[in-house]
C-alpha cells in the first residue's frame, strides 16, 4: 500500500488544487457584487439572472463543455480575441480551464453568498446607510462578518466541487500532463488502462477530500447556530 503511495503521480492533484483555488478567487471577487445585487433586487427581470446563473447546476457537463469548446476555439470570436490579442489559446490550456471552471462552478459561489445577503436583517443594513456607511463598506464591515456560515460554504463547495469537476475540463482541457491532466481526468485514464489500483487510491483520495469538505462546513455551521443561540 505504502509503496504504491510512494509511486503515484501526484502532479494531477496539485494541479486541481491549483485550478479549484484560482476558480475560487476570481469566483469570489466576480459574484460578490453580483450576488448583492441580486439580493437586493425586486425587479421582474431578476428570475431571469437567477435562471441563467443557475444553469450548470442542471446542464450535462458535456452540453455545458461542448458549448464552451464551441466559444473557446480559434474560429470563434472569443477564441480568436484570445489567441490574437493576449497570445492566449483558451483550447486544451491551463488558462481555458480556468474560464470554463468559472462558468462550471459559478452557482457553487454565487447562490450561498445570495442566500447570505438575503438572510441579513434589513434594519442593520439601514443603520449602516444611516451612520454615513456607503454600500461597500456596509457590505464589507457590515454584510459579510454577519454571514460567515454562508461565506465560509461559498468558498469550501465551490473549491471542491472545481476540484471535482470532470466532463467540462476533459472537453475543454483534454489531458496534457503538467497543463490540463486534473485529477479526475487521471482516474479516467487510469480505469481505461485497468490501473485499477491507482484508481482505487486517487478515488480514495479524492473521497476523503470531499468528505472533510462537508464535514468542516457542518460542523463550523453547527458551532456557528450554537454560539448563536439559533436552530433549523
């Protein structure tokens, strides 16, 4: 067991851990303002926004990467726009598995930071405005420090899950060791050579992962209801 540790590749894993944080952070500066926006918002149109953000949740992740590996090829205007202006190629690239993971992972990050916004008391939120706060201090020294439960969900699942994902980083990423092999893409191979060993550990690895995910989220939002005095 301990030789077959020794002898596994584990490039694939720093490179998903390296995707999973880089998704997360731009996630997180992208949907913030967006995610109060929305929580704010009475407007008709906001159904709307709130069905397209949600869309990966529902899509095959193959619909979802074909219609990406459409818009990141050369021949199309975002692809070309890349390639011409940046000297990036968004195909079977490092760079293009990160976009594709935003767009993947996007309702991971932006329905709990939404649901946190909206859980705030709306008095606190005018007392802000009232001492002379303008709207990014409130969301910043007001909103997030009374929404740590959600913050702290938003980041963790929307790590995991970028850490996760499978169908959209093969179409879009493919499998260039060192560039876009991620782990899951790595278990694939692996299963298709009958490594079944090595899938057996990397499976494992990537189970325990995701069950010291959710189980750091319940137990931090349990100590959280508690010191609250709050309950479900």
């Amino acid at each position: 067991m301990f030789e077959i540790l020794s002898q596994l590749n584990y490039e694939p894993f720093v490179l998903s851990f390296k995707l999973a944080t880089l998704t997360s952070i731009i996630l997180f500066i992208v949907t913030l303002p967006l995610a109060w926006i929305l929580s704010q918002s009475t407007s008709k149109t906001k159904p709307f926004f709130e069905a397209l953000s949600a869309l990966p949740l529902v899509l095959p992740p193959s619909v979802l990467g074909f219609y990406l590996l459409i818009a990141f090829s050369y021949d199309s205007p975002i692809g070309a726009f890349f390639e011409e202006t940046f000297g990036i190629k968004l195909l079977f690239s490092f760079s293009g598995l990160v976009i594709a993971s935003c767009f993947y992972s996007l309702p991971f990050m932006l329905q709990p930071l939404q649901s946190g916004f909206e859980s705030i008391n709306k008095n606190m939120l005018e007392a802000s405005y009232i001492a002379g706060k303008s709207k990014l201090q409130t969301i910043f020294k007001v909103a997030l420090p009374n929404m740590k439960p959600a913050l702290i969900t938003a980041l963790i699942v929307t790590f995991a899950h970028t850490v996760g994902e499978f169908g959209v980083v093969l179409m879009v990423g493919g499998s260039i060791p060192s560039e876009t092999k991620v782990a899951s893409v790595a278990v694939y191979e692996m299963v298709e050579l009958m490594d079944y060993k090595s899938a057996h550990i990397y499976s494992a690895l990537m189970l325990l992962m995701s069950f010291l995910v959710l189980l750091s989220i319940y137990i931090f939002n349990a100590k959280h209801n508690r010191k609250f005095g709050l309950s479900r």
